[in-house]
C-alpha cells in the first residue's frame, strides 16, 4: 500500500537550512530560521528558564500524564498577560497546546466543529496558517494584507467582511505580522473590532510573538480590543519565542464566551481534539513557564531578557530603516515593522544571487528573519543587498 503514496514537495525552509550548513564562507548570514538571535548569532536559554527548570528538577516528583488539557497552571497564569488582569475570567478557558501550531491547529478544528465553513486570512501569512486551514478540510479566502506603501491594508480587511457569509471565520495575527513584520495600528485595530462584531464572524487570533513589538500590553492591545467587542472569539498563543522555548513546543488555545455551556463545549471539543491527536500535551517547558510566571523575582528577570530581545531588534530595524535606500529597495519601512520578520521586495533571481556570491541565506519569499543580523554583519548585508538589487 505505501508504494500509492506519493512524493511530497521538500519544506523550503528545511531545504535552506542544509544549503546554509554546507555552505564553508564563514562570514555567510543566515536570515531563514525563523527563531530570536543575540548579537553573538546565539539562540540561548532564557536565565528565567534556567532557573524555572532548576526548581522543576528539584521538587518535581512525578512525570505521569496531566490529561490532553495539560498543564492548568500553565494555561491560567498566561491569562493575565494575555487578556489582561481585568478581563472577566468566566469568559475565557485554555488548554495546553504543543507550540503555536498545536494551538491554531486547536482553534481551527474547534471552528469547523462549531460550524465555520471558511476562514478569510490575509496574505502573505505564516505558511502553516494555510496548511492547517486545507488539512482540517476549511476553504481559505484570502485577501491583502499589505498595501503598496507597505503599511497594511484595511480596506482589503473591510471587503473581505463586508462579503462575509454565515459560517465565516476570520484569522488575525495578534501582533509582529509574521512574514511581514506590517502589524495594524490601535486606530485600525479599533476599526477591526467594530467591523469584526457587525460582520458576525468568528474571529481567531493568532498571538505568537507577543512582548518582541512593542511589549507585552501594548502587543496585546489588538487582541484584547476585538475581545471587547465580539461574543465570542477563539485565542492560539504561543511561548516559543517569548520564552526562548522553541523545541520544548510551548503554547496554549483559549475559547471566550460569555455563554457559560458554549465555553464548557468548546473545551470539551478541544480536549477531544487533542487527545486523538497528540493525546498529552509536553509538560516541561509549559511547567517552566507555569514556575516564572508564580514567582515575582522570575517574572522579573524574564521581563527584562525580553526587553533585551526588543531592544536589539529595534536596534537592527533601525540601523537597516537608516540605509534608506538601498538599489531598488527602501529600507525606510522596516524601521516602523515590528517583531522578528520583515519582507523584502526582490525576486528569485535576486534571492539566488544574494545567496551564491554573497552568502545571505533567506526564504524564497523575501522574509529576512531581522534578528540574524548583527553588528559584525549588518554592513556587509546592506552591500550586498545593494549588489543584487542594483
């Protein structure tokens, strides 16, 4: 039987980083992988997480299942970092998810249960984001995301509600537009969360870089105003990147509700969900986070590492925003883009060219993950961009 199956395209992503391993120059950049890099090209362990795991190694006494919804004390003590410290608790309940993916792949498989047919998402997005929506079996409508200046595009977002249908959902990224970087300004957001209730669809807010724009609650500001606005919505989170936990698969799905058996069914859903399809959630990194997140000298110190992060990153955007213009590009838009990613526009040609005679590795998109430049590479970056896109 396994002779029918067919080949499936190489993951490009995968597919760079073998070039950039084999590739000798030492001075090559690497821009593809999509996790945080310090001035050093080191992605390190949070000192918080260190020591979180450090009491886990002491006091933990048992590694028995916790059940497909994980982690409780976990998914609990991120509520108010992410919905806020006011924001009524009856509304909301969460479940561990194994990384960001596990947590949209979650809410997208509760949407279709509950009735949603179609998901309208803006383009360019997170590659997954569209693989989930086709394996759950939902039709993606896709609308810009981007207008021609580079800030991102409203009006395509009001078209695409104002031709919404009964059973429609739509997916928004929280904050730090991931490939793009172009995030909706709060006067925006306050405009979505009206266009969003009078529309009637489901709304699904994807939050994976939360703190690495502008902090942890002024990223939240978007989420938290549609959460105002709408009845009910559905939240996928992830802690990858703002806790440095990218292998340990870190994240959490949330239903909000104001109806308290609406709010009971989704859970059970989800936990149905889950179980036929991972069963238990990881426990270690989701127990890290639990320990920082119940200790005041923890949160404390992972706080200030993020704002490290955002620092460098606004560090980088800056230096790049300062080029101006760089042969065909203008550089003037990355200063105002936020988190790890930004696109570029030059074509394939372009991309291939960077990458022979210069050595800057980056997606076939033109998404440069803003954090592998440093200091020591920075310069030679802009060169070569210059070189290539003259």
């Amino acid at each position: 039987m396994l002779k029918n199956l067919q080949q499936q395209p190489a993951d490009a992503l995968l597919a760079l980083i073998k070039l950039h391993n084999a590739d000798p120059r030492v001075d090559k950049i690497d821009l593809g992988v999509g996790v945080y890099r310090t001035s050093d090209g080191a992605t390190p362990v949070f000192k918080a997480i260190k020591a979180a795991e450090q009491k886990l190694l002491e006091t933990q006494d048992s590694k028995a299942y916790l059940g497909p919804e994980g982690d409780m004390g976990f998914v609990h003590a991120l509520i108010p970092y992410v919905f806020g410290k006011d924001f009524d608790r009856s509304k909301v309940e969460g479940m561990q998810a194994p990384g960001g993916t596990g947590a949209v792949r979650l809410a997208v498989e509760v949407a279709k249960r509950a009735g949603v047919k179609r998901i309208l998402m803006g383009t360019p997005s997170w590659p997954n984001h569209a693989q989930i929506v086709a394996a759950v079996g939902l039709e993606l409508v896709t609308f810009k995301h981007v207008t021609a200046e580079g800030t991102a595009d409203l009006n395509a977002l009001k078209t695409a509600l104002a031709a919404a249908q009964p059973g429609d959902a739509v997916l928004l990224h929280g904050c730090c537009h991931n490939p793009t970087g172009v995030d909706y300004t709060k006067a925006q957001w306050d405009e979505i969360a009206a266009l969003v209730t009078a529309s009637g669809v489901l709304p699904i807010l994807d939050l994976a870089y939360q703190g690495l724009g502008d902090g942890m609650e002024e990223d939240a500001y978007g989420l938290r105003k549609v959460l105002a606005e709408v009845p009910e919505a559905l939240v996928a989170y992830s802690c990858d990147k703002n806790f440095g936990l990218y292998r340990d698969r870190v994240g959490a799905f949330y239903a909000v509700t104001s109806d308290a058996t609406a709010l009971a069914n989704a859970m059970a859903n989800g936990s149905t969900i889950a179980r036929a399809s991972w069963s238990m959630p990881p426990d270690h990194g989701a127990a890290a986070v639990r320990l920082i997140l119940s200790d005041a000298d923890l949160t404390a110190l992972w706080l200030a590492e993020l704002d490290e992060m955002r620092d460098r990153m606004a560090w980088v955007r800056e230096r790049l925003s300062a080029a101006q213009q760089v042969g065909t590009v203008n550089m003037a838009p990355l200063g105002i883009q936020k988190g790890l990613f930004s696109m570029l526009p030059i074509n394939g040609d372009q991309i291939l060219a960077i990458r022979e005679k210069h050595g800057v590795y980056m997606a076939g998109s033109g998404r440069i993950n803003i954090a592998g430049l440093t200091n020591g590479n920075i310069d030679k970056f802009i060169a070569a961009l210059g070189d290539v896109a003259a």
